[in-house]
C-alpha cells in the first residue's frame, strides 16, 4: 500500500505541476509580468508550502533540527538536482538581472543562514523575524524593479497571446498548488515510512528523504516549465524557493519556536552555500550565460557525492 500511495503521490504532483505552470504563464500574460517573477513569487512560494508546513509543524513538536534540516536539503536538492536535470534537457539561460539581482539575494539568504548557525547553532525569534522582512522587502523591491522596466519597455496587455480564458487563470493556479502541496505531503508520509521500514536513519531521512519528497513540487513545475518553453520560470521557482526556504520558512518557524541544529551539521550548511555560489559560478565563468548540459550533469553528480555522504 505505501508504494501504491508513493506513485500514486507522484502523479499528482506531475499532473498539478502542468496545472500551475499554465494557470502562471497564463497569469505572466495578462498582467504583462515577467514569468521569472511569477516563478520568483507564485509558483516559488506555491511549491514551497510543504516545506512550510513541515518546518512549523516540526518546530511545534520539538522537532526543530528537522525543520532546518529540510530547509538545508530542501536548497541543496533544488541548486544541485532540479536545475541540473532541467539543463540537461534544456540550457538554462542567464538574464543580466539575474546575475546582478537574484543569485546574490540567493547567495546572500545562504550567507545569512551560515551566519547565525556559525553564531550559536540555532535561530531565535528575533533572527527569525530580521530573515521574513528581508523577505518581504526583497519581495517588493523585485516586483518593482521588473514591473517597471517592463512598463518602459512598452509591454501591451492587449496584444499578448491569452491562450487561456482569465475565469480559468485563478482555477488552475489554486488547484495546482494544492495538488501539489498534498501530493508533497502524501509521498514524504509513505516514503518516510518505506525508509524506516528499511532501517535508515532519521537524520538520513530529514535532510534528504524529506527534503527531496518536499522539493518534489519545485522538481515537477521546473521540469515542465522546460517542456514546454519557459526555462525562466524554473530557474525562478528554484532560485525563488531556496530564498523562501530560508528567509521565509525558518522565519516563520522560529517565531513559532527558536529552533536549535541539533543533527545538522556545519558540512550541509557549506553545502548548501557552496551550491548558491555554483550557480553564479555558472553564469559568470564557466557557461558564460547559461547553464550547460555538462554543467547540470556535474551538478547532478554532486548531490549524489553528497547523499552519499551522509550514507
């Protein structure tokens, strides 16, 4: 039954991922919004809801070194996993403002979660309430700054291609995200209990059964995103989500409680900081630009380098 329930789960997440992913396109359109932004806001925060979810419901248990665990693993597995099997099938390509505004906010986010657990090992209240308005401010200020430089650029609503009535925009988008956030939560309930069955320890299981099963919205939407021609929003639902992880989601789970390390280690926190700074690597050096299919393929090896490690 646990492994029915697992495909079963994956389904659902495929089939609400394609949901989302027209319903935002769709949304992009009509309101004349880059759909690096709706990746960035929407669909980022909308595939981010089972980590959220987890993270407060771990913290109010007393469990809080698994919410920082599935946050870190959460990031790790998006960087490393999701944009290199999306440049596998499809070169990621590199805006100037994302090379000068969005990987170092997502370098900064990681930086700051180094810095506080290099502090004290944990996060307290009022940390946690400095990272949700950093969040909100990064929010605002790149809805502006896109917003206005699409108005500049002379951006008409009437003339977009609207392949999608607008009764329908609303419909796919909320049906979409909980699709996902449902699908999420059923695959990491049958996976963790397949993996304990198997004898894997908990650890193991936060920071990568957990954080994977979690990060499986995230994986699906991008997926499709690049089937079907829209390999910005991936790169903004994964650069999106790792901001949120951090700023938004141990934000809001340490005001709920301060949360403590406990088997997290220092070695996944640099992991996690070493894969936002692969990204810019990525775009200034090595693909020039893009993220080549060389480069996902070596970043898909590194995240199993790094299960492997923790095995």
């Amino acid at each position: 039954m646990e492994y029915l329930l697992l495909i079963g789960s994956l389904a659902l997440i495929i089939i609400a991922a394609m949901m989302l992913t027209d319903g935002s396109v769709a949304l992009a359109e009509r309101l004349c919004v880059p759909q690096f932004i709706v990746g960035l806001t929407v669909v980022a925060v909308g595939t981010s809801m089972p980590e959220l979810t987890i993270s407060i419901i771990s913290a109010l248990e007393g469990h809080t070194d698994m919410a920082i665990g599935n946050v870190v693993g959460s990031n790790i597995f998006n960087t490393f996993l999701i944009l290199g099997v999306c440049s596998l099938f499809a070169p990621i390509v590199f805006t100037k403002t994302n090379i000068r505004r969005d990987i170092p906010i997502c370098i900064l986010a990681s930086m700051a979660l180094l810095f506080v657990t290099l502090l004290h090992r944990d996060i307290t209240r009022w940390e946690g309430l400095i990272l949700l308005v950093g969040y909100v401010t990064m929010i605002l200020y790149t809805i502006r700054s896109d917003r206005k430089a699409m108005v500049e650029a002379g951006c008409n609503i009437e003339e977009q291609h609207k392949r999608m009535p607008m009764w329908r925009v609303p419909i796919w988008i909320i049906a979409g995200l909980a699709g996902l956030i449902f699908g999420g939560d059923l695959f990491v309930s049958s996976a963790t209990d397949i993996a304990k069955s198997l004898g894997v320890s908990e650890a193991v299981i936060a920071i990568t059964l957990v954080a994977g099963g979690t990060s499986l919205p995230e994986l699906a939407s991008s997926l499709v995103s690049i089937f079907k021609g829209s390999p910005s929003l991936a790169l903004g639902n994964v650069l999106g989500s790792n901001i949120a992880n951090i700023l938004l989601i141990l934000g809001t789970s340490s005001l709920v409680k301060p949360l403590e390390m406990g088997g997290v280690t220092m070695f996944d926190i640099y992991v996690a900081v070493a894969a936002a700074g692969l990204v810019m690597l990525s775009a200034l050096v090595i693909g020039r630009d893009k993220m080549t299919r060389i480069e996902g393929l070596f970043m898909v090896a590194c995240y199993a380098a790094y299960v492997y490690t923790l095995i």
